[in-house]
C-alpha cells in the first residue's frame, strides 16, 4: 500500500472537482502526482481534438482549463490533432454513420486550432502532435494486431453501437476503428491520464486496455468532464448545432449576446465549468437564484462579462455590455448595423437566407412563425411577405440579427 502524502491528495482533490476519474478515483491520482514528483518525472496528459469544424466553443474550454491546472503544477500536456481519425469521425453518440472528411479539410479546420487553445493554455509549452503521423504508418499486418486485441462483442458494450444495432441501423466496420485508433494514440504518446467528456468513456478507457495489451505497466487514468448544454439549454453544446453554439471564435458582441440568452437554469452550471469562481460565491449565487432575491438577468449579465472578457479582455467585454444594455433593455440598434441594398420587393425568406440570417428557408419559415422576424419593429407573420419600403427599414431576425435595408 502507498503511502500518500497529504499535499498530493490535496492536489488530487482539486485537480478531480467536477470530473470522473477512472478507474481507481481520487486516491490513484494522488499516487500518481506523487510518483511523478518523487521521480521527477511530469505526467504525460493527453486531450484529442479532431479538427472537424475550424473552430472551438466553449464546451471545449471546460476540458482545457483542466489541462491548464495540471501544466500549472509542471505536467507535460500533449495535445492531438486528429488528422488521421477526423477522416473517420467519432461515432460516439451518433445515430448514423458520419461522413468521412478528407486530407485537406482535415488539414484547412486543424490551422486555428491552436490560435484559440492558446486563450486557455500555454500552447508553447505543450506538446502538439497529429496522430496522422503515426497511424498513417501502420501497415496492414501491424493494423490487424491492434484489432485483434479487441473483441466485436466489448465494441458492441457501447451505447451508440447497441442502439444503432437493435433498430436496424447500419454501422459501418471503419467505425469500430475509431475508438481502436483513439486507444493507439495513448500508446504512441504514451499517455499517463487522458481527458474527455463524458461522452467519451468507452475510448478513453479503452486507451487503457490498448495501453496493457503492448505492455505497458501503469496505463492512464481517464478523467471524464460534464458535457454543457448550448444556449438552448437542451442539446449539448456541438458544433453541429451553431445556433446554439458559442464559439471562440464569436465576436465580443455576439459571445456576450449568446451568453444572456441561455436559460436561467444554467448559469451555475456555466459559473462552475467555464470560469474560475470560487465555490462559496458559486454557493451564493444559486441560493440568490433560488430564493429569488436576485433578477436572474443581473447574475447573467455578470456571467457573460466575466466569460467575454476572459477570451476578448476588458475593454472589449465593457463594449460589449454596454451595447447589449443599448439594444436589449432600451429597444436601441447595435453600432455596426449592416447596410444592405437591393432587397426591396423581395420575399422575406429569400432575403433572410440571402443575408444569411438563417440557414435554410424551413429555419426562415419556423423563425417568422415563431415571431422572430421584425420589419419597422413589427412582427412578420407571414411567411409569403414581401419587402416594400420608401427608403431604408430595420429588419431583426432574432434577438443578435440586424440589418438596415436601403433601396
């Protein structure tokens, strides 16, 4: 039995607050920060990203900001770009087989990548890799061992596959490479702890298998982070939902505007995962939202400056403010409104897809039913209306779209 030391049981605790740690908990992690630093040896600590999408969301920086308490405390953080499983796609979750993304795509989404994982971590002291590097080069026999190390019926223990499997849906055998191809990664990079969210259990702890069946003494510990909500406050927040998405990439303005506009029910969620507060004002901004004592809208709007000016700074997240207040609370028009012409005696839904207000005429038609589209501050009920006016008009779709149109 190992005798821990307080210190690292202390840094264990921190390290592990709002995650799951697998397989052994708290303790197994204080073992290992304390053999690493008896043996001056940092831990290797791994988090895959594949770049399917050119940008990152905040969903993104809950598993960040872990990795930046670790490289705080001197561990080594080694950061994958997918390069080779992005051509596949992870199938975790998904109802149907994804479509494959090419070498170029690949490589035209992984090129920000960095540029934004830098507003968390120290991109320059981390390892980056791409596992193209490594899984391209398996030849054909050397891919045949890795399968054989695992069997169809451990794939199918997974939930998506199950599913998919029970309702007669088809799951394609490069899917079930995936997560083997994952698991490989902690084996070139040798991993000593591995990050995902919760969505990723069955890859992450089979990086651990894959890490025993070639030998390795003390596979990686897995440490599974909550997944958030997008601004819907229903369906996770993923880049294959961009309305709901909040991406680093998102101006001051548009990051500060998406943030007021999620449901009261996750702001102490968003406190706790996406910013550093410390749990006694967390404990008393949800007694404030309980109670009742507190407009919901006050505790939000200190949210979204916090979080702005964290990925944007301080000037830029006091504008931000203070144009939201201009044009949410007083019925005002943000600065940088757009001036478009030639859209007089148009259809509504041709001109909201053409000012790509929405992206499709089936999200323009439920938008205007819904009552989010505005001409002169006037609701748009129907969805034939076409545009008439004597020399510019205001047309709002949603609570953040403007524009001015002018003949």
């Amino acid at each position: 039995m190992v005798d821990i030391r307080e210190e690292f049981i202390e840094q264990a605790v921190k390290l592990a607050k709002n995650c799951e740690v697998l397989p052994g908990g708290v303790e197994e992690l204080a073992v290992k920060l304390q053999h690493a630093h008896d043996t001056n040896t940092p831990l290797r600590v791994k988090l895959g990203m594949d770049p399917t999408r050119p940008d990152l969301h905040l969903g993104h920086t809950v598993v960040m900001r872990k990795l930046r308490e670790f490289q705080k405390l001197g561990h080594k953080i080694v950061l994958i770009v997918g390069g080779a499983t992005a051509m596949i796609g992870d199938p975790s979750g998904k109802t149907e087989t994804r479509p494959a993304l090419t070498k170029e795509q690949v490589e035209e989404n992984a090129k920000s990548y960095f540029e934004q994982m830098a507003k968390v971590v120290d991109v320059t002291k981390a390892e980056v890799t791409n596992n193209a590097d490594w899984l391209h080069k398996l030849n054909f026999m050397e891919l045949l061992q890795l399968a054989g190390k695992v069997t169809v019926a451990q794939m199918m223990t997974r939930d998506d596959f199950a599913k998919r499997y029970a309702e007669g849906k088809p799951i394609s055998i490069h899917e079930f490479f995936y997560p083997l191809m994952q698991a490989y990664d902690s084996v070139a990079i040798d991993a000593d702890i591995e990050f995902g969210g919760t969505d990723q259990r069955f890859n992450t702890l089979l990086g651990r298998d894959i890490q025993t069946a070639y030998g390795k003494k003390y596979p990686q510990m897995v440490m599974l982070l909550p997944l958030i909500e997008g601004t819907d406050g229903v369906v996770k927040m993923s880049k294959t939902y961009p309305d709901h998405c909040i991406s680093l990439t998102d101006s001051p303005k548009d990051m500060f505007g998406k943030l007021m506009s999620i449901p009261d029910s996750l702001i102490p969620k968003y406190f706790d995962l996406l910013t550093d507060i410390e749990p006694a004002e967390l404990k008393e901004i949800e007694e404030q939202l309980s109670s009742g004592s507190v407009n919901p809208r006050d505790i939000k709007m200190r949210l979204a400056l916090t979080i702005t000016e964290e990925y944007h700074g301080k000037d830029a997240a006091e504008h931000a403010k203070e144009e939201f207040i201009s044009v949410f609370s007083n019925k005002g028009i943000p600065d940088d409104i757009q001036e478009v012409s030639g859209m007089n005696g148009k259809g509504i839904l041709d001109v909201l897809c053409e000012l790509k207000f929405v992206q499709s005429r089936g999200e323009g038609k439920r938008l205007i039913q819904g009552g989010g589209v505005k001409v002169a501050g006037e609701k748009i009920a129907d969805t034939a209306y076409v545009l008439n006016f004597d020399n510019e008009v205001i047309l709002q779709a949603g609570k953040r779209k403007f524009a001015k149109l002018v003949k």
